[in-house]
C-alpha cells in the first residue's frame, strides 16, 4: 500500500511560480467551481487547458473567459466545431480531440496541477497520465480508485506525483489525519475513520416509496448541487459505498475501520478517531469549494469565496446509522471491497449502466442495486494486473448489465 502524497514528494515548495492548471471535465459542476476559485488568484494560477465531453458552449463560453492554451473534447465533430467558433470569436486556443489528447494535456510538462474531474470511468486514464507524469493531482473522480485503486496508487509512488483527495469526506479526513504516509492506520494511532453521509433525499422515506420515487426526486438533493450521476448515486447511498472504498485506497483503511455515519445537516465533512479517544471533525458549510481550495492552495489556506458557517443557525448535528436494508447499494460496496480483485470495478461499471437507465426512465429506483447485484453476483472476479484487463472487465460489466436492462424491457 502506498500513501495519499507520494511520501516525501509533497511539494511545498513551489517558489513563487505561477502554477499552470488542466481541468479534467471543466464544464461540470467541480470543474466549473475549480475555475472559481482559481480567478480569486490569478497571481497563483494560470489556465493551462479546459476539457469537456461533447458540451461545446459550455468549453467556448469558458475559453472566451480564461484564455486556456488547449482546450480538448472528447467528440471529434463537438472539437471542429468548438475550432471554428473560437476561431470565429479570435480566441487563441488549440483545440484538441479524443482520449489520447485528454492523457496530453494531464501529463504535458508545461503542467503542474491536474484537477482531475470527469465524471465516470472516463476519467481513468487521463488521471493515470497525470499519475505517471507526477503532477500534483486534485482527484474529484473518485471512480479512478475504485476502479484501480492499487494501480493508480502505485502510479502516484512511481510517478512522484502528489495526490489530494477533493471528495469532501477524503478532503476532511486528510486534513485532520495529515501525516499519514505509507503506514497502516494502528501505527498512527489511528482507530477507525468516519466517513459521514447525507442521506441523501430518501433518508426518511419508507421501503414502499422508495419503489416509485422518480428521477426528479432523486435529482433533489437536499445539501449539494452536484452534476446527475453523483446526485443520484447520493439518493441510492452507492456513492457513499464508492466513498468508503476510496478511502480504503488513500488512507490504507480496511473496510472494519471505515465506518459510515448518516449526519444529515452535512457540516461534519468527516471524522477521524484515534486511540486515545480523541476525535478530530473537519466541518464546514457544505460547499465544493473549500476542498477545492485545499487542494489548489496545499500547504497553504486560500480564500475560496465560501461563507462562514453559522453554528448557531445550523442549531443541531444529528446523526445515524445508515440502512443497509433500504440502501442496499452500500452493502453492494463493502462486499466488493472485500471481495477485492476486479469486484469494484464490476461494481462500479454496473452502476453507471444501472444510473444511465435510471435517468433515461428505463427502470425503476429500486433496479439500480438489484441489477448491480446480478451482474456481480454472476461476474468472475480475478486479480487485478493491469490497466488493459481493467478496461475489459469494465466492458464486459457494461455488457452484462445491458444484458440484464434488456431482459428486463422484454419482460414488460
Ligand atoms: P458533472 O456531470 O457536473 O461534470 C462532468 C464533467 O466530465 C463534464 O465536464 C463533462 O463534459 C465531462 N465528461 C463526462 N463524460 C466524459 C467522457 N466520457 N470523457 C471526457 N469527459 C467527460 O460531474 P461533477 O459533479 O462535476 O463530478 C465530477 C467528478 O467529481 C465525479 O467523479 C464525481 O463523483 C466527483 N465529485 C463531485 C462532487 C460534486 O460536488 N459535484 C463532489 C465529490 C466528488
Ligand atoms: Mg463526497
């Protein structure tokens, strides 16, 4: 097991020197709040390079804005036609098109930050480049780890990158357990980890409503404005189970030492306790750009444009126990994080299958879990060896899934 920073590789130092910024996934939700807090120190940092997946007004409105020398989508048709517009609007920047170019701009020698934001799966192998070319590495996408959490660690070690965890849990939890590097958590005197959650929308509804709750519902959610995948993998608690074995990579945890714990009120990020009885919180509103700026600023705090949080308008901190029964999705988790080998990234394939159909109407709230459950219950799960096996396990997981919506259809 490796460390969240590359041990001693963390660099503190950047002696003044305007840092040059790629954000992975700019138009999204983090992307966009990276940009934020980055204009409120135009003499720290510099956009290098902005990338999308097909949304092109969203990457020329924000090129018109920030000037990136690269800008890079994903579609071929979506990059010729952000090329003229820009063209058109006499804006100098390149445009560049498909994976290969997205690793480019993560790993280009120019670089020093990489805010690695897609959304999905998708962000796996620019995160890797990013990796292996040692740039400090802001990691929103927490799907990289799940996925390939011990290839992407050890990338980190090798590459001499530096790793800081953005997901607002992993951000809390590195800010009160600092010097954790490649020790296990018992030799710093580390008892377990808590990682809170929300709840989400449906943390008060009944098993009976939890059958027909529809998409906008889910879409709700009550603390975060978050783009639709992660929103509604909030209202399932699958991306609490996502959480919980991304923080068994960063933080050398086992599943026994990260316990989750519903706090509603989301200001308590999460917690850290140690042996003595101490238990440190980070807290905080609940607003994307305090990791963000944490991330940017390492060692140093920067203003990120957030509100003071008001205790005594929060008035109370509930907490509870989350219901494995209702929120079967985070069971689903922590039984392939013990599982191991290739188990989370089925896991995790299956559930962007399952989210897709849910937000296009296909099935109901209910099936997300109930397909990810078939399709790992049937996958073979193996040794995790390489990047190359992942990406077919992460297609054959896709395919089953398919297999199984379209079964389902056919019975309707
Ligand atoms: P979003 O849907 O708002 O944005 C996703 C971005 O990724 C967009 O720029 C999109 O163009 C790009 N993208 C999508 N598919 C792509 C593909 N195939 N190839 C290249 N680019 C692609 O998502 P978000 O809410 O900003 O979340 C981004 C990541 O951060 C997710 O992994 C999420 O779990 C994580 N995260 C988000 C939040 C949050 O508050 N939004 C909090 C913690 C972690
Ligand atoms: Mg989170």
């Amino acid at each position: 097991m490796v460390s969240v920073s590359s041990g001693d590789n963390v660099d503190f130092n950047t002696q003044g020197k305007i840092q040059q910024v790629t954000i992975l996934g700019a138009t999204g939700t983090i992307g966009t709040q990276t940009l934020d807090v980055m204009s409120q120190h135009p003499e720290r940092f510099e956009v290098f390079a902005l990338t999308a997946n097909a949304n092109v007004q969203g990457l020329f409105d924000l090129c018109v804005k920030y000037k990136p020398r690269y800008a890079v989508l994903l579609s071929a048709s979506a990059a010729t036609s952000l090329e003229t517009q820009l063209k058109n609007a006499g804006v100098v920047t390149t445009v560049l098109q498909g994976e290969s170019a997205l690793c480019e701009v993560a790993s280009h020698q120019d670089v020093d930050v990489v805010m690695a934001a897609i959304v999905g799966a998708a962000g796996l192998h620019p995160a890797m480049a990013a990796a292996k070319a040692g740039k400090r590495i802001l990691l929103a996408n927490k799907e990289t780890l799940v996925m390939a959490g011990n290839l992407f660690m050890q990338a980190v070690t090798d590459g001499g990158a530096t790793l800081l965890p953005i997901d607002s849990e992993h951000n809390a939890i590195f800010q009160v357990m600092p010097y954790q590097r490649s020790r296990v958590l018992a030799d710093i005197g580390v008892k377990r980890i808590l990682l809170t959650a929300s709840g989400g929308p449906f943390r008060n509804a009944s098993m009976e409503q939890l059958q027909h709750v529809t998409r906008a519902q889910a879409l709700n959610h009550p603390n975060w404005v978050m783009g639709p995948k992660i929103t509604i993998d909030s209202a399932s608690m699958m991306n609490k189970g996502l959480e919980v074995i991304e923080a068994h990579w960063l933080f050398n945890a086992s599943s026994a030492q990260i316990e989750v714990l519903v706090h509603p009120q989301s200001v308590i990020h999460s917690m850290v306790e140690y042996n003595d009885g101490s238990v440190l919180a980070q807290m905080g509103n609940p607003d994307m750009r305090t990791p963000i700026a944490y991330g940017l600023g390492y060692p140093d705090r920067l203003i990120s444009g957030v509100s003071s949080l008001d205790l005594l308008k929060v008035g109370r901190l509930d907490f509870c126990a989350p219901d494995q029964n209702k929120f079967p999705c985070l069971r689903l988790a922590y039984e392939a994080l013990d599982a191991g080998g290739t188990a989370p990234a089925i896991l995790n394939a299956s559930n962007e299958i399952a989210v897709e159909a849910f937000l296009a109407d296909k099935i109901g709230f209910m099936d997300i879990p109930a397909l990810i459950e078939t399709v790992l219950s049937k996958a073979n799960v193996e040794a995790v060896t390489s990047i190359a096996q992942l990406v077919e396990v992460d297609a054959d997981a896709r395919r089953a899934a398919t297999h199984w919506l379209n079964t389902l259809a056919c019975a309707h």
